[in-house]
C-alpha cells in the first residue's frame, strides 16, 4: 500500500506508521502507546548517567575525585580535546545497544539522539562545532548490516543541535576484525591505517565525532588522528555509553 504525506483518511502518515507498527521499550520491550516516550520512565531510571568526577579527557567516570584522568587515558594519552559519553554501559542497555547496531532497529537512534542531546546537549552547542562526523564502518559491513548505526544517530544528533553532518567525511577503507577481544595495544595496531579522509569539498576545523560506545578509546583515536593530519584544530566525541573499568 502506497501513502502520501497524508494517508487515505487524512492521517498524517508518520502517525498511522506508528499506530500500526507502535515503538516498543528498548529495554524491556513493552509496548509504548502513540505519543508516549520511546522508553519506559522506571527503564530510564536504571540507566546510570555518567556523573562527576570524570575524565577531564575521555569524560569515563573515576573514582577518586582528585584524580583528573582515567587509568586508560593516564596511561595512553589521547589525541582528542574531550569526550562527552552519557551512560554507563551497564544493565539493560548494553542489549538495546546490540539491537541497535545489529538487530535493524533503527529508530531507537532518535531516541538515544534525544538522550544525549538532554545530558550532553548544552556541552556539545558550547564546542559550536564545524560539523558531526559519525565513525565509518567499512563499506562491506554497511552493506550487509543495512546501515551505519553510528550515521543514523549522528543524522538525528544535527537535526537536534543544528549541527551539519558530514557522513563522508571520513571513511574505512580497512575492514578490520572486531575489537572486543582486543587489548589496547593490539587495538591500535588493528586499526593502523583503517581510516582516511573522503572525497569532500569542505574543510572541518572543528569536529564532533559520534558512536554509539566508547571502551578503550582506539577507534576515536585512530579517527582523530586522521582528521587532525587532515587539518582539523579539534576533534571532540560524543557517544551513547561508555565502559567502566580500564581495558588493559
């Protein structure tokens, strides 16, 4: 059945999508009623907000508040300015992070745009970037997943900071294996050389890098590496959810 703008009966047709397809929690999977917030409000508050004190760098939480730098940026510092995670990645979102990335929910990226423009909104205008620029998957992995979850939030995080993205601003041209049996070490050598700069005709000096996680921090810095060789000033980041502990 095709629809225009307005349905048969007059219904706009965002609305009678939702009415027949209705959002479900991403955390619990229950059923939100038109017009309801995506996520239930008792699911919202297990999830743990990333709160001070934190990493002057990463933005990772730590534990002793005369500290000023996480034991991974301590030990490896980073190329990046600063880092504006919002949750923890811990309890129930680690699965809705999944089911985002892998299992085609694409419209939880409107939601978790929204979660980081609430915590995070007031940092990220202040930065008054040139531009959003999402972390590249490799064509390959677009192709078969459908989709760069890492586009589709950084696509809804401009409409909520009237920010331009640029999704080809930066490309992988590496289809590198996963990271998450990684050390840090060994992570960066994975992804020596996986970026480069696409085909663009302007010229950002001032960058905010989006993903949906951070752990270690080697792909954001394997990013910002390129993008400063590029001739960026400064690169910041912005993601969903970040790791507690140090990577090793």
């Amino acid at each position: 059945m095709r629809f225009d703008e307005k349905g048969e009966s007059g219904i706009d047709k965002k609305i009678l999508l939702e009415l027949l397809y209705p959002a479900k929690c991403p955390f619990c999977g229950e059923v939100r009623s038109y017009g309801e917030p995506m996520a239930c409000p008792d699911c919202l508050k297990e999830l743990k907000v990333v709160e001070p004190p934190h990493c002057l760098t990463c933005g990772k939480t730590i534990d002793q508040e005369e500290e000023e730098y996480c034991q991974d940026c301590a030990t490896i510092p980073k190329s990046f300015r600063r880092g504006y995670p919002v949750y923890e990645y811990a309890g129930e979102l680690p699965k809705a992070l999944y089911d985002f990335k892998y299992h085609n929910q694409r419209g939880y990226a409107a939601f978790f745009a929204e979660c980081i423009d609430r915590h995070r909104g007031k940092q990220l205008r202040a930065l008054q970037p040139d531009g959003i620029v999402p972390v590249p998957v490799h064509r390959k992995k677009k192709k078969s997943r459908g989709y760069n979850q890492a586009e589709l939030l950084g696509r809804e995080l401009s409409g909520c900071l009237s920010v331009p993205l640029y999704p080809d601003y930066l490309i992988r041209e590496v289809n590198t294996p996963p990271q998450k049996e990684l050390n840090d070490i060994l992570r960066m050598k994975n992804l020596k050389n996986a970026f480069k700069i696409g085909e663009n005709t302007v010229q950002l000096k001032k960058i905010l890098l989006v993903d949906d996680i951070y752990t270690s921090g080697a792909t954001i810095e394997a990013c910002t590496k390129v993008l400063l060789s590029a001739g960026a000033k400064a690169v910041y980041y912005t993601s969903i959810a970040i790791g507690r502990g140090y990577s090793g």
